[in-house]
C-alpha cells in the first residue's frame, strides 16, 4: 500500500498532466524526507537562546509571511529584496509596492520596485523600510535600506542574485557619549546572495546565504536580529493554481551553535484572481512557531495583500499583520 511513485498510468486526455502532477508529488515527498533526515544530524547540544532584550521587527514581503516565510524557491519582484535575490531575474516584471506592518514591537513602513522587464540580461531591485518601536519598544527606530540584482543564466529556469542591505538603528537608552553614534544599536553593510532554479513548471529549488556581516554576533544588545543564514528551499505546483513550498536554514551566528529553523506553506489562486495562502514558520533562537495566514487580489494592473502570523508561544496576544499594494508597469 502506499503512493506508488515509480508507474504512472497515461489516460488519453489527462495523462499527460496526471503524470506531471503526481511526478510532482513524488519529488516534492523526496525532497521534504531529505530535508527531515538531515535535521536529527544537525542539531545537536545547543545553548540556551538569548536574544536581545529589544529588538526591531524586519519587513520579509507580504506574500511571503502569509506562507510561514517559505519562499525561498519561488519568490520574485520587490519580495526577492527579502527572500532570495536572485527572484528578481526569475520572471520578467516591472512592479512597484507600498508596505505597513504591524508587530507587538512597533509597525513599519516601506515601499520598493523590481525592473527585470526593461533589460532581459539584468535584474535591478530596491527597498526601504522604515521602523519605529511602540509600547516597551518606543525607544527604537531605525532604517533597513536594500539593493539587489538578478542575472538569468538560463531565461526563466536558473538565475543567480546577490543584495547589499545598509542597516541604521537606535536605541535611546543607551547613554549619549561625544560619538555621534553613540546610542547605535544596529549600524552597517551586510550582504546575501542566492540562486533559484525551475527545474519545470512544476518543480523550483532555491539556495541562499543572508546577513555574511552579522553586526550582532557578539552584541548581547540585539543578538539574533541579524543572523547569518544559509536556507535551501523548494517549490512544487502551477504558480498559476496551487502551489507548496518547504525551506530549512542554518542559523550560524544567532547561538554558540548552529540552529536549525524551518518553515511551510501553501497558496492556491481563486478563481485567477484571489490568492489564499497558509504556512507555518519555526525560529529557533527566539523559541518562536508561528501560525501564518494571507490573501489578497490580483489583476494585470495591481494587487493588493494581506498576511497575519500568530506566535503559538504567546497565543492571547495580537500577531504580525502587514498588507502591501504592488502596482504592476509594463
């Protein structure tokens, strides 16, 4: 008994498409019991997580945070800022977006546009968000300013991208001294880099490094806001109908020891019109499972979008909500 993966039966009409799906479902199963068996071998005796006792809330696309943050292989324009550069050379698109989130620790507000329309040999994208902290987190602000490019090696099927962030933060607590800097809680470059590869239509790897500058690696001030990162991550579907997606990642500069973070999800398009997404997404360092939710509505001219994640750990309090506006240019 069981799914049998290795016969397909060919129908006349549908067969085609009937091999293709279940061909689909047998790579995707393969792919998650790879990720699954490598985890147990990864983890291992970790230290206690300490994060920074106050920390700003970055902005990773709306799209993405409806489907537990798991788009590593199937991310593309302004969301490739957050989830993998080199999404932005993996479909031609010219788009445009406005941003607000809201989060237990503040909201923050942003806009961004992606061009890999224009040139079909060169992708170019750039972002900027801007928070500010609410409640016990009113004494932080700060800006998160991204550019990333996208080159397609091979049109529509592999692409590489590399992002250069710029991250400017502070916290009014700490004591004024004659450095103009002085009360700086997150300052400097980073970098990531990424590959994406459409194996078909079905079936989308992805691979990505962020944050190779981890400026809070050995703060205990905002330790774990900035993680040095290395995610592979797949997709599997018709983006056009439904689509799932998997991802698992190292965190190497959060703990003494590497943690192991993960995350799911799925969208399926209404009627061509109404995106329905659900996911789920697992932090290790902050001890944080987060229930996602997301839609929205498109058309060839704009899209609006809408996500909610519930921290399961604290389940009495409001989650992470944010909503985008994407104007598409042709």
């Amino acid at each position: 008994m069981g799914y049998e993966c290795a016969e397909a039966t060919v129908r006349p009409t549908t067969g085609v498409r009937s091999m293709t799906l279940r061909r689909t479902v047998c790579t995707s199963i393969a792919i998650v019991v790879a990720l699954l068996m490598g985890i147990p071998a990864l983890a291992s005796a970790q230290d206690d997580p300490e994060p920074g006792p106050y920390l700003p809330d970055f902005y990773e696309g709306v799209r993405a945070a409806g489907a537990g943050g798991a788009h590593t292989a199937i991310t593309s324009g302004v969301d490739s800022l957050y989830q993998n550069p080199a999404g932005i050379a993996r479909a031609p698109m010219y788009v445009v977006d406005g941003t607000f989130a809201y989060s237990p620790n503040g909201a923050t507000i942003g806009a961004g546009v992606a061009d890999s329309l224009h040139n079909p040999d060169f992708g170019l994208g750039v972002g900027y968000n801007y928070f500010f902290g609410t409640g016990d987190h009113d004494h932080i602000s700060g800006h998160d300013a991204r550019v990333a490019f996208g080159v397609p090696v091979v049109p529509e099927q592999i692409s590489i991208g590399a992002g250069l962030r710029y991250l400017r933060f502070s916290d009014e607590t700490i004591p004024i001294t004659d450095d103009d800097d002085s009360q700086a809680l997150i300052r400097g470059l980073t970098f990531d880099a990424g590959v994406s590869v459409r194996l078909d239509d079905t079936i989308h790897l992805g691979l990505k490094g962020e944050n190779f500058i981890d400026h809070c690696a050995d703060d205990d001030r905002c330790r774990g806001a900035t993680p040095t990162r290395i995610t592979a991550g797949f997709g599997a579907g018709f983006e056009t109908t439904f689509l799932i997606s998997g991802e698992a990642g190292l965190d190497l500069t959060s703990s003494d020891s590497p943690l192991i973070d993960f995350a799911a999800g799925a969208e399926y398009l209404a009627g061509h019109a109404v995106p329905l997404r659900v996911g789920f997404e697992r932090r290790a360092f902050f001890d944080r499972n987060l229930l996602t939710f997301g839609m929205g509505w498109r058309s060839e001219e704009f899209g609006i979008d809408a996500s909610y994640r519930h921290d399961l750990s604290n389940p009495s309090d409001i989650g992470y909500m944010s909503m985008s506006f994407s104007l598409y240019l042709f």
